[in-house]
C-alpha cells in the first residue's frame, strides 16, 4: 500500500520493475527449499525473473515459488508461481529463469490487503542487526 485516505488505496504489485520479493524455490530435485528474490521485467505481465540463483543450484521447470515472510509486506507461504523456463546462460554464473506467476494480475477484480500488525517491531529489530 503506497498511499490511503478515507474511501481509497493506490497499492503497488509485484508487477513493479523496481520492486522485489523474497521468494523460496522448492526444488523438485533436493527437496529443498533455496532463497531467492524475483522481479519484473516489465515485459509480458503473466511473468516474472527469479533472481540471483547460481548456475550449481539445480533448478527444474515445474519447481514452485513462494513468499519467504522475511520481509515486511508479504506472509510467508502465499503461492506467487511456477519455473516455466530455464534459459540457457553462456556468460553469466546465474541462471535466467522465468516464473509463470499464479495469478493473472490482468483480471484481477478484488484484492486482499493484508496488515502486518507486528510491522513497525520486525522493522526495528531487522535494522538493529544489520
């Protein structure tokens, strides 16, 4: 949420080419969950990049992305997408993965806001170890 009053909310979605969300990719082929981050590329809306995953990290189309909960404006668990493809990378350690998001942010008609009512202590104690 960027802005309120009395009867309005202007909110901005992951669909902001400046805005990124702690993600866990659950990895099909471990098991496992590996933390990330995805951003917008500000191309086609039904996809984002997931961020910064190395090229050892086996990431397989079909793993699934979820929020982390390690910031302040997403809870943890909530399902943002899927690995739809890995492409091939020749010069770069990182791989450059697109994720099919799971909602359609074309045809969304109602939003949940959710209030973070601890916000302003995690907030504090983030700060205070960093």
């Amino acid at each position: 949420v960027i802005e309120v009053s009395p009867h309005y909310a202007v909110v901005s979605t992951i669909l902001h080419n400046q805005s990124t969300t702690p993600v866990h990719v659950k990895l099909k082929s471990l098991g496992d969950n590996y933390l990330s981050h995805i951003q917008w590329d500000g191309k086609d809306p039904n996809y984002t990049k997931l961020k910064d995953i190395p090229l050892s990290i086996p990431v397989s189309v079909g793993d699934t992305i979820r929020t982390t909960g390690y910031n302040a404006f997403f809870p943890a668990d909530i399902m943002v997408g899927v690995v739809a493809r890995i492409n091939p990378q020749k010069t770069s350690t990182f791989h450059d993965i697109d994720v099919r998001l799971s909602t359609n942010f074309n045809t969304l008609g109602y939003v949940y806001v959710v209030k973070n009512k601890l916000q302003q202590e995690q907030l504090e104690i983030e700060k205070d170890t960093t």
